[in-house]
C-alpha cells in the first residue's frame, strides 16, 4: 500500500511536464524561474569511526590476506539461479558439482581458518586433560623436584621475558576486543538519533513535494507575464523588427535624397560666392590695368623722343620699347562666363524645401510600429485569452489530484513506522545490553588469565632469591608459581569456549564484510542484484516489474540507488515516464499551436506610408538640370591660378631705371627713372594689396573652393539624381507589395520569441522534476545507514575487530601456557632438590652447608623426572 502511494505522489510529481517539440529557432530572451524551494536533508550518511578506525582497516588486511579473491559475481549468479534439492540426485550434477567446487575455492581461506579454529576447540581441552593427568602422576613437570643446572637463572629469565611478551600480545587483543564491543553498544546508542534523522528527511522529502509542485504550476505566471509584456509591446517588438528589415531599404534611398537637398543649398551658397568673388577681383583688377595701361602710354611717348635716335640711345630704347607688352595685368577676371543664370534655376528649386518633404517620409516611415499596434489589437486580444485559459486548464487540472491524500497516507504509514522503530528500540538496546555482557564476560575469562599470569610474573620476580635452594624459596615466590599454574589452569579450561565465539564471528563477520560490505561500497552487488531473471526467472528486470509490472523497462538497482545518490528527483530515477503520460493530462503543445496560429494570421498593411511624393521627384529633377555642370570650371581655375602681372613690378622699374642709367645725362634719363618711380607706386599701392589684403585673399579663396564644390556636385549630377529616385521608388515599392513578406517572415520570428517562453518553462520544469523535485537523497541514505553504516560500519567492523582480538588473545594462549608451565618451576617451593656426591664436589655426595648459606638435610640423589 506504501509502495503504491508513494508512486502515485511521484507521479503527480511528473504531471507539470510537458513534451513540446521544439519550434524556437532564434534564441529568445532568457526567464528566470528563480530556484525550487527545497530544504537542507540533516542526513550525512557517513559513518566516521574515530581512533578505533585503524583497528578496522587492520582487520581488512588481515581478511584480505584470507580472502584475496575478487567479489565473485558470476558464481552468486550462477548459485542464486541454480536449484538445489528440488529432485534427487541434483548435488551429483557436474555443474552443481562445479559450483560445489569453485564456492569452496573461493571460501579456501576461511575454510582453513575455521579448521584450524575447530582444530584448536578440539585439541586443546584434550592436551589440557591429558596435562593435568600427566601432572597427577607426577610427571609433565608435576613432581615438585627440580635439577640444578648452571644456566638456570638464563633460562628463567627467558621463560619470564617470553611470557610477559606473551601475556602483553595477549593484553593488546583483549583491550582490541573490548575496545570493539565498547564501540558497538556506543553505536546502537547513538543509533536513536541517526534513525530520527532518517525519518526527519523522509518527513521533509513528502512535505516539501507540494511545495515544490505549487512552485512549478506558479512559475507559469512568469511565462505568461512575459508573454502579454511581449503582446502588449508588439509595436516596439514587431514592429521595430519590421521597420529595421524594411529600413535596410528605405533609410538609404531616404538618406540620400536627403543628402541631394542638402546638396542643393551648398550649390545655391557656392554659385552666390562665385559672383559675389569674381565681382571683388574683377574691381582690383581692372583698376590695376588701367594704372598699367597709362604708364605703358607714357613710356612709350617718352620712347617716342628724338633723343632715343641717338646712337648711344637707340639700343637702350629698342630693348625697353620691346618690354612694355609686359607691363599688363596676368589675372583677367573680366573675361570670366556669370553664373546668375544658374543661380536662379537654384533658386527656384530651392522655393520646393525637399529637406521637409524628406522629413515626411522619415516620419511616416518611422510610425510602423503604431501601424502594427493599431492593426494587430483585436488579434493580440484573442493571444492573451488563451494564454489566461492555459492559466486556468493548469489549475483546475492539479485541483483534480488527489494530492493531499496520497501525502496524508504516505505520512500516516510513516509516523507509524517511526512509531514501530522507536517502541522496539529499547528492545534492541536490551539486547545489544545482554550481547555486550556476554562478550564482557569472554573478555574477563581472558583478563582472569591474564591476571594470574601477571601476578605469578609479579610475584615470583619480586620473591626469587637466587641464593635459596629451590626447597627453601620464599611464600611469595612459591605463590607467583601456583599463580602461574592458576592462569594455566583456566587457559585450558576457559580457549576453546573463546575459540568458538572466535570461529562462530569470524565465519558471520568475515563472509558479511566480503560478500556485502566491500561489494556494497563498490556498487558490484547491485550489478548482481541486476542481473536478468535472477530475483524472478520470468522478469528480467525485477525492479521495473514489481513498480511497474513491466519487467521490460530498463530499471536497474544501481541506476536508481546513483541517481538518489546524487540527489536526482525521483520521477528520473525510477523512469516514472513510463507509468504516467504526461501529455495526456496537460499538453502545452495544443496551447502553443493555438497561439502559433492566431499570430500567423496578424495582417499588416504599411502601404499608407509615403516615403518621397511626385513634388520632391520632380525638385530633385528640377536640380539636375540647373546647369551648373556646363560652368567652365577650367577657365576659373586657370585664373585663380594666375599671377596678378605678367611680370614683377618691382623687377621691371629696377631693371629700368638701370637701363635709364645707360643713356648719356639728360631729360631722357630723368623721364625714364621717373616712369620707374610710377611702376613702383603702382606696385606698392595696388599689386602688393591684391596679393595680400584680407578682401581679395579670401575673394581668391572662396572663389578656388566654390569653384571646386561645384565641380564635384556637378559631376555626374544627372545620374546621381536618378539613382536617388530609383532608390525612393524602390522602398516605395517594397512598401506597396513586398512588405507583406517581410512582415510574415518578422511574425514567425515574433512568433517563435513567445513560444520561446512556453519551451523554456517545459524545458525548466523538466529539469526541476529530473533534479529538484521530490529528491530522492532520503532513499539513498536510508539504504546507506541500514547498509553502510549499521550492517557494515557498526556491527560487522566491530564484530571482526572483536573476534580478531579474541582470536589473537586465543591464540596466544598455547606459548603462554608452555612459558607459564616452564616458568613456574622456578618460583615454586620443591620438595626434593639434586645433591651431589664427592667425586663431582669433594664432599663425600653432601653439600656442604657454607656453599649455601643454610641448614639442609641431607637427602638420596634422585633422578630427575621432567
């Protein structure tokens, strides 16, 4: 009934998922589902030992040592499906005999141990008898008669370092064996609280499975609010992307026709600095060749004097006569082509402002997104109804579970196994109470030994006198020997009842530390308790059969046992998929698809947006034809380039006024230094100004830079206009009949962001329901605590440790008593002694009295019996 009600809340646990194949291509904004409130489990199930630990991996060497053999899973195997004794006969079948044979391999080394523990249990008592026999005839060292020997003190002081050697080895077991039954009632003790902590978390791991279910359903708020955040900012979204894709387009074709208008005023400004410039120099200069003119006039009538007919003169004359043609202005700006004509085309195409005509398009271009808010309303209304019913459908269907129920049954039977565990434990400490004397008895049986042996080591020590003769030692001497043979005594009365217990634990403890523990801890017995048809030879799995009734399902020990381990949900570890059809109950996918459709069916008209009218087409042709591409350029150019003379005033007037120098003294002379003079005033007062004064350098200047501007906008003028215009009506077309294949292409991605939404909450609830949800860390540690620390950490490594330090204590036994036996010969008070003749001693067979010190009688040699 358990069993089935802890499957049912699983499976509730499973319902929230939901297998939606995956429509999201884009990657879409990221939800935060924040985290599946769990708690802390209080559990640890780890057993650490303390000191007594190294006793316990002592002891796994020593079984290592017996048992070196590697867990043999195929032989459990092959003896777990193999029947014995169902027909006469089956024990003499060759493959029962094999099995027989390798079971027995690899048992060799506690099968020889326990022998040979039988071997001591039957021999002893035997040799105890017959030595106790043997003593009361007085022989085996029974007859209180001693032979002096010389190296007699070297042998008692062997035969007492041997036994104290002995008796401390002994010692170390029994202190190894009490240590371990300590430790084991201090475990069960402390067992109490490790059981609670176990029925604690089981308590937490059902409370909190609701918990964490509300949280799952509640998360689905999360995604809906991003939805309808989404749906109710489908202008910015939607239609944002639908404006940036059409925008690849139409922002170009708009950004250069705006750039044609701006074109336009910088031609007008150019064309009006070209006037206003040409109009500047055009002043300077004419004034300046009208200066020139004269001068070249009155050189000339000075030339004209019948002085120059001279013969000292005529040849001066001829070569300045022939100079005048350089007295004239180089820089003739009067000749240049006006540009009022194109100026005033300009004009008129400048009374059309293309700038605020472009503006409009960017404007009307740049509503999309209220287009598409304004056309998709009633749509994006229907979208967030059925959004609300997925809501409402998730709700209602968790109402209909019987959730509290099924975690009211669960808790009932476990409050009634904790009650169980908790009225039965004062019985398992009674019994534990009952173990722990008895094994503090079989301790004691060795300590009592012990004691006689330590007392009979004490007292004949401290009591030998080694100048007495051996049938004159002292009381105290003669008691550590009767000690001595005491602790002989109960050695052979009391070894073979602790070699028993020693066999009965090893056997028990040896084979459950092998055969469960070790394989436990390495995960090879669940690889057993896996195998096909082992535990039921009709299943071949026989978990997934008793949970499922499926044997077919690959449900293992080890899978389910590593993934509680790992603190997975429990849905993933028992593959509850399989017993419960989660779209069944709550399909997202009908819901997605619902939504899918409403949006694929939005329709967005954006042929009401105007991106450049017939008016601005026609400015911009209006402006090709201006005709500033038919200015000569070239001839304002070569002009700006020009030099204001043709030749350097200044060099003429020197040069003439050395020429004057030339001709004889006279009128001639004078007149021509004076026209020098002229040339220079003319040079100082009107050439060096029209180089240097701000008003005709930047006259100059402008002119050069306005004639330059204009010939680069005028370059190809024609062509740049039309592709402007085909540019504008290219959007404009993609606008009127294309756009409807950007906005369908947009929706889908729009589409797949919100259904993106929906897969991230599946895809999250999948992944609370395999990791986080009913966690199934309890289960693990309550198999961890039964097996790895009770069976395996509490009992078994305390009871090997106990029988290895009994059985060493046992073992130890038979030198001591060999050593005790020959050690107490010498403490003891003999009744007879050895004597000796005069042929060994000179004194006629008597000691004599001063060799020894006391008063003896004299006694017959006898001949030594032991």
């Amino acid at each position: 009934m358990a069993v089935e009600l802890c499957l049912l809340l699983l499976l509730f646990c499973g319902s929230t998922i939901s297998e939606v194949q995956p429509i999201y291509k884009p990657p879409p904004g990221t939800l935060d589902f924040g985290f599946v409130p769990t708690k802390m489990y209080d559990t640890g199930a780890y057993h650490e030992p303390g000191p007594i630990g190294i006793l316990f991996k002592i002891v796994h060497a020593f079984l290592y040592l017996v048992q070196p053999n590697a867990f043999p899973q195929d032989l459990i195997r092959k003896l777990a499906q193999q029947k014995f004794g169902n027909t006469q006969g089956d024990y003499q079948k060759p493959e029962n005999v094999v099995l027989t044979l390798q079971a027995i391999y690899y048992e060799i080394g506690f099968i020889v141990s326990a022998a040979l523990g039988l071997l001591f249990v039957l021999l002893l008592p035997l040799v105890g008898l017959c030595f106790c026999m043997c003593r009361c005839c007085d022989n085996c060292g029974g007859e209180m008669h001693q032979r002096q020997k010389k190296n007699a003190d070297c042998q008692r002081s062997c035969f007492a370092t041997f036994l104290f050697v002995a008796s401390l080895i002994i010692s170390i077991g029994v202190l190894c064996a009490y240590a371990a039954n300590q430790h084991l009632t201090n475990q069960v003790r402390g067992a109490k609280k490790l059981v609670n902590s176990n029925f604690k978390d089981l308590k937490i791991f059902l409370n909190d499975t609701p918990t964490q279910i509300d949280y799952l359903v509640s998360q689905y708020n999360t995604t809906k609010d991003k939805a309808l955040s989404d749906l109710n900012n489908v202008g910015p979204l939607l239609g944002s992307r639908v404006q940036e894709q059409l925008g690849k387009e139409v922002r170009p074709a708009l950004d250069a026709a705006l750039t044609i208008a701006g074109a336009i005023r910088e031609t007008k400004e150019a064309l009006e600095n070209v006037s206003v410039s040409v109009e500047v120099l055009q002043e300077g200069t004419e004034r300046l060749h009208t200066n020139l003119t004269d001068v070249k006039m009155h050189l000339n009538n000075t030339l004209s004097d019948a002085a120059c007919s001279a013969a000292q003169a005529a040849s001066t004359c001829n070569i300045i006569r022939n100079s005048l043609n350089q007295l004239n202005i180089n820089a003739n700006f009067s000749g240049l082509p006006g540009v009022s004509s194109e100026l005033a085309k300009v004009n008129d195409v400048l009374k059309i402002d293309l700038s605020s005509l472009v503006q409009k398009g960017y404007a009307a271009f740049n509503d999309t997104p209220d287009l598409v808010v304004n056309q998709t309303r009633n749509i994006l209304s229907d979208i967030k109804n059925v959004l609300e019913s997925i809501g409402s459908n998730i709700t209602t269907f968790t109402k209909t579970l019987p959730v509290q129920k099924v975690l009211a049954d669960l808790t009932v039977y476990l409050t009634q196994s904790e009650a169980y565990v908790q009225d039965y434990f004062p019985l398992v400490e009674q019994y534990d109470f009952y173990r722990w004397l008895g094994c503090l008895i079989l301790c004691c049986m060795v300590v009592l030994i012990l004691v006689f042996y330590y007392l009979g080591l004490l007292c004949g020590t401290c009591g030998y006198d080694k100048h007495a003769s051996p049938t004159t030692r002292g009381c105290i001497s003669n008691t550590g020997g009767n000690f001595l043979m005491a602790g002989v005594g109960f050695s052979f009365l009391f070894s073979w009842v602790l070699m028993i217990v020693v066999v009965l634990t090893f056997i028990t403890g040896g084979n459950v530390e092998k055969l469960v523990c070790e394989p436990f801890e390495d995960r090879t017995l669940f690889k057993v308790l896996d195998t096909p048809y082992l535990l039921n030879q009709h299943w071949r799995n026989y978990l997934s059969g008793i949970l499922f009734k499926n044997p077919n399902i690959n449900l293992t020990f080890e899978k389910v046992y590593s993934d509680c381990k790992e603190n997975k949900g429990i849905y993933t570890s028992l593959h509850l998929e399989h017993l419960f059809n989660i779209n069944e109950f709550l399909n997202i996918s009908m819901y997605t698809e619902d939504v899918a459709l409403k949006i694929e069916h939005i329709q967005i008209n954006l042929s009401k947006i105007i991106l450049l009218d017939e008016m601005g087409k026609e400015n911009l042709l209006n402006f090709s034809s201006s005709g500033i591409e038919g200015i000569n350029f070239a001839a304002y150019l070569t002009e700006i380039n020009k030099s204001v003379t043709k030749v350097d005033l200044l060099s003429f007037a020197n040069d003439l006024e050395a020429r004057a120098d030339q001709l004889p003294k006279g009128a001639l002379e004078n007149a021509l230094k004076g026209h020098a003079n002229s040339i220079r005033m003319i040079h100082n007062q009107q050439v060096v100004p029209l180089e240097q004064a701000m008003k005709y350098v930047k006259a100059r200047s402008t002119l050069n830079q306005s004639i330059r501007l204009l010939k680069r906008t005028s370059s190809e003028l024609v062509g740049k206009v039309k592709n402007v215009i085909s540019a504008v009506n290219t959007a404009q077309l993609l606008i009127n009949n294309n756009a409807s294949l950007v906005i369908v292409q947009e929706t889908k991605k729009y589409m797949d962001t919100i259904i993106g939404y929906f897969e991230q909450y599946v895809e999250w609830v999948k992944e609370s329901i395999a990791m986080e949800v009913a966690a199934c860390k309890p289960i693990a540690n309550v198999i961890d605590t039964a097996v790895d620390i009770f069976l395996c950490s509490y009992i078994t490594d305390s009871v090997n440790t106990f029988w290895f330090g009994l059985g060493g204590s046992s073992i130890f036994l038979i030198p001591a008593i060999i050593f005790a036996v020959k050690l107490s010969k010498y403490y003891r008070r003999m009744d007879t002694e050895d004597v000796y003749d005069d042929t060994e001693n000179g004194n006629n067979g008597y000691h004599k009295e001063h060799l020894y010190g006391v008063h003896n009688p004299v006694f017959t040699s006898s001949v030594e019996q032991w």
